[in-house]
C-alpha cells in the first residue's frame, strides 16, 4: 500500500507540475519548493515508524511506554512542520496534495502493532480515531492559517430555516441510502436491498462491537475534514468564478474517489476499481452538497460513520453471506444497472440541492465561511 500510495502521488505531481507549465507565466520548476514541501510528511512518517520500530525491537522498554514516548515525539515533530511546511503554501495544487498526503501520514501516525489487553484501549487503537481527531486539530490550525478562519459548522441562514418540508425529505432519504448501501453489501438480488432489512437487522443485532464503532466514526472525522479541506481550498481559488460552487462540489468529490484507485495496486481489478470509483463518486457529490447547503460537518460526519458503521457490521459478520455480494460491483450491464441507479439518485440530489432556493442557502453559507 505505501508503494501504491506513492505512485499515486508522484503521478499526482506530474500531472500537478504540468498544470502549472500552462497555467502560470513563471516555469514550473520555480514553484518546486511548494510540491517538495506537500511530500515531506511522507519522509517523516516514514522515519518515526522506523525509529519506532528500532525501539520496540532493541530496548527493553515497557510497549506502553515506547508508545507513549514515541506518540510524544511524533506530536512534537508534526506541529512544527506544519507551521513550517505547509502553512506558507499558497498555490492551488501544492494545498489540495499537501492535505491528502497529510491524511495518509497522521492516519499512520499513532498506530501501532501492539495489542492492548484492555478492550477499549484495543478499540481505541485499532480504529485509529485518535489520529482522526489529529487531523480535526491540523485542519482547523490550516484553516486560521489559510483562511484566517476555520468554521465548520455554521449558524442556520434565514432561508434555511424556510425549508423544514425538503429538510425532512433529504433527511429520509440520507437515512435511506445510507442503509441500501450496506445492504447491497449482503444481498443477492437488488430488491432485498429495498425490502428485506428486518432480516438484516436481526443479524447486525448479534454482534456488537467497540472497534467497528469507533472505526467508523474515524472515518466520518478524518474523511470529511479531508473533504472540507478540499472544499475551502477549491472555493478559495475559484472564489471570483460564477461556477464556484459545483467546482468545488466536482473537484472535492473527483479527489476522494479517485483516491480509491490505489486499491488496484493492491490486487483488485482493474473494472471493480472503475466501478468503485464511478459510485464513490455519487456519494461524494452528494455529502459535498449536503454540507454546502446545511453547514454543518457533524450531520455530513454521522451520515459518513452510520454507513460505514453498517458496512463494517456486515463485512464481519459471519452470518452474511459475502459469497453472494458484489452483484452491485459487477461489469455485467444487467447487474451494473444498480450500481448505476444508485449513483443517479445521487447526483439528482445533488443537483437538487445546488440549485433553486437551496442555492441561495448555499451562497449565505459561503459569506460566512470567507
């Protein structure tokens, strides 16, 4: 995965360096400081797990104190580089690869092999919420840098407060969708998926756990912070262009799904990728969306960790038969047609969001971002 990850951001680059050839008068390789500076979290990650893993091997201290020790220096290392690396960027490209490097290394940063006896510090560990929560703390500290101010959630404007009827509507429908995605995780037919979750229920039921909980709530912190990052930067660009708002929307959605492409240099197919991207893509649109128009982060949070969670339930369950999964992930034009139906009732939400009345929303949230 590491290797994958940094093909992926070295073809990242090039792409980022060839933009810059055509975009700005001065040549690319005067800007080279600003990409050196996105890709160096990757260096210091890499030498503190190193280190780490040196002294867990060759000293006879206590497991909880190396970790302690070493969760110190890292912390200690992070901050500093922040301030010095990342905060001075001001070009475009440089910001939106800077910040995905940097949730690839704080999400590695805390998290370590050993295993706590103890339940929930195993919980805590093992889902890694504690480097989700890093990344909060980082983005708000580039927000005030960046923006000389950080608001991730924001008071209700007036004509948000007109549309309570279409609020209810969009919350019956997240409520839905959430659910019929994991469900298309474990059913054979598309219409179990729509009508069969008592049965589903019964069996989520039975298998509690502390660590998919807290797993999914990291991924609904570190995801959509990553999210809102690529949001205020691509709003902070195109904050003079009339199409700003889908830009952002787009560009914000196209960066985390395609991000999924390195599961291909982890064995999968190349069309289950396509196909992965193609409905990650849907989803992403539509969070992008629902927090322009509400402004608040923690309802895109929870909708995020309630899916996942659903999805983790399930994925370990050993009731659910995986065997018959993936009909929403196939190539067959039959059983793709789903997958498709899925993604089209997430951009015509989308859709529905950014214009009309709810447009107007968005615009008076966007004042009180800037």
């Amino acid at each position: 995965m590491p290797i994958a990850l940094l093909i992926f951001g070295m073809l990242l680059v090039i792409a980022a360096l060839i933009f810059n050839g055509f975009k700005y008068e001065q040549p690319w390789w005067l800007t080279i400081k600003e990409y050196v500076n996105a890709f160096i979290p990757i260096a210091l990650i890499l030498a503190l797990k190193i280190l780490f893993h040196f002294v867990l091997k060759n000293t006879s201290f206590p497991k909880p104190i190396s970790i302690t020790i070493y969760s110190i220096l890292a912390l200690t290392l992070f901050l500093p580089f922040l301030k010095v690396s990342l905060v001075p960027l001001r070009k475009f490209i440089p910001k939106l690869l800077a910040v995905f490097i940097l949730s690839i290394c704080v999400l590695n940063l805390l998290v370590t092999s050993y295993h706590f006896k103890n339940e929930i510090l195993f919980a805590i560990n093992d889902s890694s919420i504690i480097n989700a929560f890093l990344f909060l703390g980082f983005a708000l500290y580039l927000g005030n840098k960046w923006w000389q101010t950080a608001k991730m959630n924001l008071y209700f404007s007036g004509a948000f407060k007109s549309q309570w009827l279409f609020l209810l509507i969009l919350l019956v429908f997240i409520i839905g969708s959430s659910v019929f995605s994991a469900l298309i995780n474990l059913t054979s037919q598309f219409k179990d998926a729509i009508w069969n979750w008592t049965a589903t229920f019964s069996i989520l039921n039975k298998f509690p756990g502390l660590n998919l909980i807290l797993a999914a709530i990291e991924a609904g912190i570190l995801e959509e912070t990553l999210r809102w990052l690529n949001l205020r930067i691509v709003l902070s660009k195109f904050r003079h262009h009339r199409g700003r708002i889908e830009l952002a929307v787009l560009i914000s959605a196209l960066i985390f799904a395609v991000s999924h492409s390195v599961n291909y240099f982890s064995g999968q197919t190349a069309a289950l990728t396509a196909v992965q991207i193609f409905i990650t893509l849907g989803f992403c649109l539509f969070l992008a969306a629902v927090y322009l128009y509400t402004g608040q982060f923690w309802l895109i949070v929870l909708i995020h960790a309630c899916q996942d969670w659903l999805v983790f339930r399930i994925k370990v369950n050993p009731l659910a038969d995986m065997s018959a999964s993936g009909w929403w992930l196939s190539i067959d034009p039959h059983q793709f047609l789903p997958s498709l139906l899925v993604v089209l009732v997430y951009g015509a939400f989308t859709i529905v969001l950014l214009t009309g009345k709810r447009r107007s929303v968005i615009k008076a949230h966007l004042e009180k971002m800037s």
